[in-house]
C-alpha cells in the first residue's frame, strides 16, 4: 500500500479517542456484552492508483468507517458527543467527511448506531501526520 498502514492508524485512532471521549475502540458485537459508547473503525476500501508500468503503485485512498454504538439510556446524546469528536479526530489527519457522521439503522434492539464515512489521498511513502 502506497503510504497508509491500517494497523498504525488503528493504533493511534484507538488510543486518542478513548483519550478523548469516554468510549471503547473496539468491534462490536450483536449478541455479546458490550461496553457503551463503543467505537468500530474498519477499513472499508484502499484503492490504489497512480500506477506506472512496472506496477508501482502512486498513491491509494482508504476509506474508513466510524460506527458509535450506544445503549438506549445514553442515546443519541453521546452517539452524536462520539461521533463528533471521532469526526474531528479524522479531519486533524487529513481525512474527509464523505458520509455523515448520523444516526444509522438500528442493528440491535435497545441499541443506537451512528456512522460516518471518512477518506484521504496518501501518496507514496507519505506519512500518517497530524495536521492540526
């Protein structure tokens, strides 16, 4: 992958929005227990482009989603209070809001689901930057 490492942005995205909200990064799970606000992040797509003809590869653009999931006693409040500080975690490195961040289609009984969709272009061999 030209210049994005999911398992480095993972890392990072997990340890500053647990500092910053009083959520949990970590996956989901329908029928499990779960700790809310719960985060989800996954790597939706990495396309690549910019190839030459030996099959380097240019650049890529990963595309991200954020999923909050809350408990109905704390709601749409803290899905939006999460949703937006993951939003403004994603936009400090350079990422755009393609999707959201909204409520979402309810997975689970008694369970309330935000999302919001995120993606940047990294060139080859950039680095994973704070920007603001």
């Amino acid at each position: 992958m030209a210049g994005f490492h999911w398992e480095e942005f993972y890392r990072i995205f997990k340890e500053k929005l647990e500092k910053m909200t009083d959520c949990v990064v970590e996956p989901y799970v329908p029928s499990g227990e779960n700790r809310f606000p719960c985060v989800e992040a996954r790597l939706i797509e990495n396309p690549g482009s910019g190839y030459d003809l030996e099959g380097g590869e240019g650049a890529c653009s990963p595309l991200i989603e954020v999923r909050v999931y809350c408990g109905s006693t704390l709601g749409d409040t803290a899905c939006c209070r999460v949703s937006e500080a993951a939003r403004k975690l994603m936009l400090s490195y350079g990422f755009q809001c393609r999707n959201g961040p909204g409520k979402a289609e309810e997975q689970s009984p008694g369970v309330v689901r935000w999302a919001g969709r995120y993606q940047r272009i990294f060139g080859n061999s950039e680095e994973l930057e704070q920007y603001e």
